[in-house]
C-alpha cells in the first residue's frame, strides 16, 4: 500500500513538471518567471529557508530545556 501511494505521488510529481515545461506563463511579472523550473526551486528554497528559521528559534528553547533537566538530577 504504501510503495503504491508513493509511486503515484512521484508520478504526479513528473507530471507537474512536465506540465510546467509545457505551460509557460503568458506574462512573466519578471525575468526569472521565464526560466524553467523557477517556482519549484522557489518554493524548494523558501521551504528550506523556513526550516532552518525555524530550526533556529527553536534551538535557544531547547537547550534551555536541556539545562534545566541537567539541574534537576
């Protein structure tokens, strides 16, 4: 069940790619809208750039965490 799920997930991930290689905006509101691919790899990078945001606003809260589970023994 679960290999199935995940190759139609990749499927349908090949098929969004090739029809973002087919359908070009009409329009482009800047250069960069032309260049194939550039919205995958622009959500790919926002994505990680929230992960390693959050990474950080989370370390300080962790190691306080840690600290005090030390104390405590």
């Amino acid at each position: 069940m679960r290999t199935t799920m995940a190759k139609a997930f990749f499927l349908l991930l090949a098929l969004l790619l090739g029809a973002n290689a087919l359908l070009t905006p009409a329009h482009p509101h800047f250069e960069a809208e032309a260049v194939f691919g550039f919205w995958p790899l622009f959500g790919l990078a926002g994505g990680l750039a929230l992960c390693v945001a959050g990474g950080a606003m989370l370390a300080p809260l962790l190691r306080c965490a840690d600290r005090e589970d030390r104390d405590a023994r």
